[in-house]
C-alpha cells in the first residue's frame, strides 16, 4: 500500500468520457487511475497511489468555474489525500485554465497541488501562485516526458517536507513567489560581475530574469482614409445571436468571421457577447458598444472613411494563449491584405 493518496483532476477527453461532445461534463469522480493516471501510478511506484480521478469538461469548468470549484472542493474535503495532481494540460487553453482553477481549491484547502503545462497556457500565468507546474511541450506528445517530470516533482516535494527548492533546481516554471535570503557577496558586487562576464561575452546568469516581448514594427500612417478600405476585427467577443462558431468564452481555440453586408447597426436582436471575461449585460444590450459599427457607418457615409469592409472578424482574448492569438492574426491578417484592405480598427472591452 503506497503511503501517500493523489487526487488526479483531468478534462473528459483524458478522462476518457468523450470529446468536445461531452465539454459541459459537470465534475464527477472514478475510483483509481484514469487515463494518463495509469502512467502516472506507474510513475509514481510504490511511494505513492492516485485513489481518484476527478473529471469536468473543459467548457463547464470555464463557464461555471464557481459551481465547478465548489463541487470539486466537496470532493476533495470527502477524500483522505495528500496531494492534487492535474494534467498535464500541454498547451490546451481551457484545460489548462481548469487545472489552475483545480490548483486554487487546493491551495484553499492546504493541499500540495502539481501539474504540466506549457508555459503559454493562460491557466499557468494565472494560476501559477497555487501550485507546482512543470514545463511541457505544447502538445500530447509531450506526455511521457509530463509524467516523469510530474512524478519527480511529487517525490521531491514529500522528501523536503513541502520545501522543493528554487524552481530551476527543483524542476518546476517559476511561481511568481519572492522571498527574501542572504547572499555572500553584496547587490552590487554580484551586478557588476555579471555586467563584466557580459562585457567579456561570457555566459552569465541573471538573478531577475525579465519576460519576453514582441515588438512590430509601426506601418506608416494611411495616406488618405477617405479613400480607404476599413476592416474592424475584436477580441471582444461580438458575434451573430446563438454565437454559430462556437467561439469558447475563455481561452479561445478559433476566430468568426462574419458579413457586414447591409448592417448598419448592430442590434442586441441580431448580435451579442460570447466574452466570459466582462459583464455582457452593456454589450448584450448594445453590440455597438464594442463593435461601433453604427458609428463606422456615419463615418462610411459622411466620406471620412472610404468604405467598411463587408466582413468583421471576431475571436475571444480572454485567457487565449499566445500561440494561438498569432495564429489568428496571421491568419485574419493574410485574408484581409488578400482583400485590399488598407487599415483595421482592433476593439477590445
């Protein structure tokens, strides 16, 4: 008998219920390992067990993530566990956020919490303070690896008594966490030896590493709007009634791209909100109020633009990986210089 219980929290497509047809799962339990639990028990030897599995679909936790947390917060308070194990989620955003979302109940509870994730996934950045994740590739093939580092971790943090060490050596991504120690040599000295290794084109190692950013270039300005073609794309959610896309509220995995053929305005009967990170009821009540196509079509007619392009794109930003943001882009970009397009206007909430 192992001498250490896991809890494993994965999505119904690991948990081996269905695909996205069963994404509004509302949480439920299975004795034992499930799925890429199997490998994870294999993983984890004899040292330790995982004795439930917790499983939710991807849209219900992300839709409903209160009534999902407090749900699995029952389970876990039912259950006799020493640690929560999640995933890995890879680079699956919705995933990925319900895992955080699992990582916040546990920490709530005093709970040790491990998962894998790329580091892109939205629900690491926003949830790395509750737990230990490691760092995956983006996709399953990944997994493997996943496990092993999961494990490693899981191990390590029972043999320091929940003291694993600075991520680097213990194997996990940074955790946003600062604490204070004291070094031998003094700020300064330390900062002028890594600036003279620098100098001298030696590796170095800097002591507060600083995130990564893209930067594009500006395009010169539009020589004269009033003969230009104007397209409107927004990560604020605007989509026809019923949303026929099916773009997620979180973590979105595609974009829309509607007709804007003969609307003058954007009406709460034509139009709405598929956002779940903003109260819809402003935008529900008046699309216009994120989309101004109302406004585009004054301007459309008074001559100070030449003409709205007959298409809008539409996606979600909230929680949407990096990855798949550029992607998008990229792609709505190609389509829209395709058209002749010579200036977009990007809303956001």
């Amino acid at each position: 008998m192992a001498e250490l219980k896991v809890v494993h929290y994965l999505n119904q497509f690991f948990g081996q219920v269905g695909d996205e047809d069963e994404a509004d799962l509302p949480p439920q339990r299975k004795e034992g390992a499930v799925g890429p639990g199997k490998a994870l028990n294999q993983a984890l030897e004899d040292k330790a067990e995982i004795v439930r599995t917790i499983i939710a679909g991807d849209d219900y936790f992300n839709e409903n993530k209160e009534a999902a947390q407090e749900k699995i917060r029952e389970f876990l308070q039912q259950e006799d566990v020493d640690i929560v194990a999640a995933g890995p989620a890879f680079n699956a955003g919705r995933y990925g956020m319900a895992c955080g979302g699992v990582a916040e109940v546990a920490d709530e509870l005093g709970l040790p919490f491990v998962s894998g994730i790329y580091p892109e996934n939205p629900g690491y950045e926003m949830y790395k303070q509750y737990g230990y994740f490691i760092e995956t590739g983006d996709s399953v093939g990944s997994m493997r690896q996943g496990i092993s580092d999961m494990a490693d971790l899981i191990f390590r943090y029972f043999e320091t008594d929940g003291s694993p060490g600075k991520p680097k050596e213990a194997g996990y991504l940074p955790r946003g966490i600062r604490k204070n120690f004291f070094r031998e040599e003094r700020g300064a000295r330390r900062a002028v030896d890594m600036l003279v290794k620098k100098i001298n084109e030696e590796e170095f190692e800097t002591e507060y590493p600083m995130p990564s950013f893209d930067r594009v270039e500006p395009k010169p300005a539009v020589k004269d709007l009033g003969e230009a073609l104007v397209a409107v794309v927004t990560t604020g959610g605007i989509v026809p009634k019923g949303n026929p896309d099916k773009i997620e509220a979180s973590s979105a995995s595609k974009f829309g791209k509607y007709k804007l053929n003969g609307v003058t305005d954007l009406t709460s009967e034509e139009f709405e909100t598929a956002h779940g990170g903003y109260d819809p009821t402003y935008a529900n009540q008046d699309p216009d109020r994120v989309l101004p196509i109302d406004v585009l079509r004054e301007l459309e007619e008074e001559g100070k633009i030449g003409k709205l392009h007959e298409y809008y794109y539409a996606t979600v930003g909230n929680g949407t990986s990096v990855s798949n943001a550029k992607a998008f882009g990229k792609a709505i970009g190609e389509e829209l210089v395709k058209d002749g397009v010579q200036a977009v206007i990007l809303t956001s909430t």
